[in-house]
C-alpha cells in the first residue's frame, strides 16, 4: 500500500475520557419541513423542495435578517424541508419576528398559489455546540439530531394538523434550552403565555424531552401536554346527609343533590323541586382539561329568546 493511500483514510477518533478538547462552536439551529410532503403527487416534490429555502429566505429578509441567510452555517435541503445554522446571539429575533413573517410569507404564497402547491411549514429551533468545517460533513452532532427529532415530533405534528389549514401555516416547537435562553429570560419580543410547554416524542424513536410550542397564527386551541403525574384528586363534595362507619372496611356513602332534594327515608305528601340554575352549566373542576383557547359556547342573537 502506498504512502498516499494512508492519507486517504479518515483520521482515527481518539478514545473517549483520555484527554480534553475545545468544544465546537455554540450554534443555533432552525430546520424545518413541508407538512405532508410524502402525500403530495411525486411532480410536485421537487417544487415544494425548491421553493422552501427561498420561502425562508424572503421571510428573513421581511424581517430584517438577511444577514442570517447569507452568513447561514451547513445548509441542507433534507427533501421535504431545509436546515442550517446561524449566530446563537440572534436567536430572539429569529423566535420574533421571523417566525410572525414566514407565516405572513406563506399566507401571501398560498392565496397567490391558487391551491397549485399550498406549503405548510413545521419548524424547530435548538441551539448547542456543533462543528462548523466548511463541507458536507459539519455541523453533525446532537444539538443537530435533537432539532430534527422536535421537528417529528407528535406535539408539533397534531398542532399543525388540528389548525385551519387556511389560516394557520406555520407551526414552531422550541427545545426547553432554547425557550429558556431566548424567552424566558425575556430577550424575546414575545410574551411567555404565547408558549404552550409539551413533552416532545417521536413515534418509534426513543426520544422525550421538554419542549415549547408556538404559533404565530393560530386557529385553534392548544392543548399543553400532560408532565406524567397523576393529577391530583377533586376534593369530596360534601352533603347534608352522609353515613360514615369507623370500620375501614365498610364503603363512605354519601348522597348528593346541590340542586334538588335528597330523600333517605319516606315522603308524605307532595313535592317540589325547583331548579334555579338553568343559564349554563354547573361543573365542579376542569371542564375541557388543560386547554389553551376557547372553552365557552359561542352564542349569536338573543340568548334567552324562547325562554320567556
């Protein structure tokens, strides 16, 4: 074998736990993906792929950042979708108002598209230490991959499916490192309640982590998922008559009506019950689960008409 064949040949990597090096650069990172790309006709696929890096690049450009674009560190077309990174620094303005103008880009594309290719964006965002060598090969690393698996993920995913497709074209998911960094140390022009924290999992991979959802334009509610713990119980409604045992092993009884009558013996005579609350509904705890949104009925004209 010659000389020139070594050279050739990756260079080893050294052995874990040996000796220290300097971290890779700190990035952020912003991918995105086409919502049903595989569904499309196959003639459409190469358009949505070329038309997403130039839908990005005039959002930044809207939003007065376009020296992201040109300075942007290992792009990639992955297909359906785009990838690069940028100066973690700006990452508050990128949250907002990028995320505000590429939804604003693609509703003006959309409605001038005619239903030909309509694009719906997923986006993630993720910052941490990723190599940048100028080829192919850089920015390969975990704060790549996990960007990738929130972008899969099954929060982002029902948000953008459950939101009006005409309305509602963008839909963003931020790792927990990045909402903390960015928004909830305020550098953000966005207030925190515009964050719905969710647990981020991606079917078939063994991946789970804090996340935060965020949609510039949303048309629906946004349901927070739940952190894993039972929740806790709704307290006992108490009542007027109740038959409690000091034996443990016999079952509390207790027989409720708010808003009628309890009988637990014999009734002579007539009866009457009146019911005075008959203007909406009477709920004891959360009504709809945790739910950002609408809850209440949406009522047009007189209200009580008929109820004379």
């Amino acid at each position: 074998m010659h000389e020139s064949d070594h050279s050739a040949l990756p260079r080893p990597i050294h052995g874990q736990y040996t000796r220290s090096r300097p971290l890779p650069p700190y990035r952020g990172v912003l991918a995105v993906d086409a919502k049903d790309f595989t569904g499309r006709p196959a003639i459409e696929h190469e358009a949505v792929s070329r038309a997403v890096p130039e839908l990005l690049k005039t959002a930044l450009s809207k939003a007065e950042l376009q020296d992201l674009w040109c300075d942007r560190k290992f792009p990639a077309s992955t297909g359906d979708g785009y990838v690069f990174g940028f100066d973690p620094t700006r990452m508050p303005f990128v949250i907002h108002p990028f995320l505000l103008s590429l939804q604003d880009v693609l509703t003006d594309f959309n409605v001038l598209s005619h239903g030909a290719v309509p694009i719906r964006l997923r986006v993630s965002l993720h910052v941490g230490p990723l190599p940048d060598t100028g080829d192919e090969f850089g920015g390969n690393g975990t704060a790549r991959n996990d960007t990738h698996r929130l972008l899969d993920s099954r929060p982002v995913k029902a948000v953008l499916a459950s939101h009006k497709e005409s309305i509602t074209h963008v839909a963003a998911i931020l790792s927990d490192r990045c909402y903390e960094d960015a928004v909830a140390s305020r550098y953000t022009g966005r207030h925190p309640d515009h964050f719905v924290e969710v647990a981020a999992t991606v079917d078939g991979k063994p991946f789970s982590q804090r996340a935060w959802i965020y949609v510039p334009q949303p048309s629906g509610p946004l349901y927070e998922e739940p952190s894993g713990a039972a929740p806790p119980p709704e307290p006992a409604q108490e009542t007027a008559n109740s038959l409690e045992r000091d034996d443990v092993r016999t079952p509390r009884v207790r027989n409720s009506a708010p808003h009628g009558n309890v009988n637990t013996g014999t009734v002579h005579g007539g009866q009457s019950v009146g019911n005075h609350h008959v203007a909406g509904d009477h709920v004891q705890g959360n009504k709809a689960g945790r739910v950002r949104g609408f809850q209440g009925d949406q009522v047009r004209g007189n209200k009580y008409q008929g109820r004379q």
